[in-house]
C-alpha cells in the first residue's frame, strides 16, 4: 500500500520506545517481530548481539525509510498499540516497574496510532475485497471450464454410435452437471424393483428424473410411469 500521509517523526520515536519496553528477554522480543511482520526476512540484517534498545531503533528505522515497508510499519504500530497484558513482566526482578514502563510506553504509542490504525483497517479492507474479487473470479473460471468440459463430451455423445454406452454416459454426465450447479444428485438406484434413473434436490424439494436417449417423442405411457412413481413418494417430491 502506498499512502502519502507521513508518518509522524513523534510516532516513530514511540514505537522505537515502546518495542523495547514491551518484552525483557530479546528471545521474546523475536518471536513477536517475527509472527507481527509478514516478511520476517526484514531481521536477518539485525544485530541480535546488540543492546535491546538498539535492536528497537533499527528495527524501525528500517521499516521507516524504505517505501516497500509501509504496511510491515503500520502493522507494528498496531500490534504494539494493542498489548494490554504485561504480566510476562510482572514475573522478574522489578517486574511491577518493567510492567509499568512498558505500559506507560505503549499508551504513549497510542495518541500516535489512532490514524494509522484508520488507514490500516482500510487497507485490510480493501485486501479482503481484492482476495474476494480473485477467488470470485477464479471460482466462475473454474465453473466454466467444466461446463465447456461437459458440453464436449455431451457433443461427443451426440455423434457416438454405441446406444447402450451413450445412455449410460448420458447418466453419469447429468449426475454431474447437477453436482456443478449445487444440486445434490444421487446415483442410481433401484426401489422394490422400479429402476428410477436418479435425483437431485433443489430449493428442498427433492426431484425424480429418468434420462432417455431417444429420437421419438416419449409416450405417455412412459410419462404416466414416472408420474406413479413420483406419487408413491412423500409430498414433497417432483418429477
């Protein structure tokens, strides 16, 4: 994200205090840089043998001078602004003065942070439509690419001279034109000898169907069976 509000010279000078007030042990102080930044690759270059405080201080001064690291920066700021608990202090010598100093430094970090949190829950915002919009896309390239697949084959049929394959090709193909517009089909199946070619379920009505490949019109006897079949079921079934 590119944002061309500068960043506040008082605001960086509070995050600089605040990182190195928040955690005692420099382990620590790690471990939460590295699951805050997204590209932990930013502390290879830091000296871990060095002063916690200077550790801080180039942490941030490195996030602040280099444009690419604007998000990585004003995800810092946030992180560190919303740390209530100090109690991981509170445990070593002096604990409840460390806790205090990191407290006071974190609510010092807050009068800077209120904008900066503003624009980055806009960013979040907008990455969360752009992930939806991709995702979106990607789903209708999908579901489109699998019915041109099924409108080959379907045409593949078409020309295909072996009857009984083709019928049951046909069938297998439907169950999964069904399934692709979400509409829970089930296989085959037989019921007290009736051979009832499949069904699928929509808008919780479930539906009985019968796929014949054939060049004459159905006769209404054919219909009349698939209407008594339907009627023997519960109310809410079709055909």
């Amino acid at each position: 994200m590119t944002n061309s509000k500068k960043l506040n010279p008082a605001a960086i000078i509070a995050l600089k205090e605040a990182l190195s007030q928040i955690y005692w042990y420099k382990k620590d102080l790690r471990s939460f840089l590295i699951n805050t930044l997204s590209n932990s690759s930013i502390l290879a270059s830091i000296n871990w043998d060095d002063y916690k405080r200077n550790i801080s201080d180039s942490i941030v001064e490195t996030l602040a001078r280099n444009e690419r690291y604007h998000d990585e920066l004003l995800r810092l700021f946030t992180s560190v602004s919303t740390i209530s608990d100090f109690s991981h202090l509170e445990y070593l010598d002096d604990g409840k003065e460390k806790a205090t100093r990191a407290k006071r430094a974190v609510e010092a970090l807050k009068k800077y942070t209120s904008g900066y949190q503003e624009i980055w829950d806009e960013q979040q915002q907008t990455d969360e439509r752009r992930t939806a919009y991709t995702e979106k896309i990607e789903q209708v390239n999908l579901f489109q690419s699998q019915l041109n697949s099924l409108n080959k084959e379907y045409c593949q049929l078409v020309v295909s001279s072996n009857l009984q394959e083709r019928g049951y090709r046909l069938e297998s193909m439907l169950k999964r034109l069904f399934e692709l517009f979400d509409l829970d089909p089930k296989a085959s199946f037989k019921i007290e000898g009736e051979q009832i070619d499949g069904a699928f379920t929509f808008d919780g009505i479930d539906y009985l169907f019968e796929a014949k490949w054939q060049n004459e019109l159905v006769r209404a006897d054919a219909l009349d069976s698939l209407s008594s079949k339907v009627q023997r079921k519960l109310d809410n079934t079709l055909g």
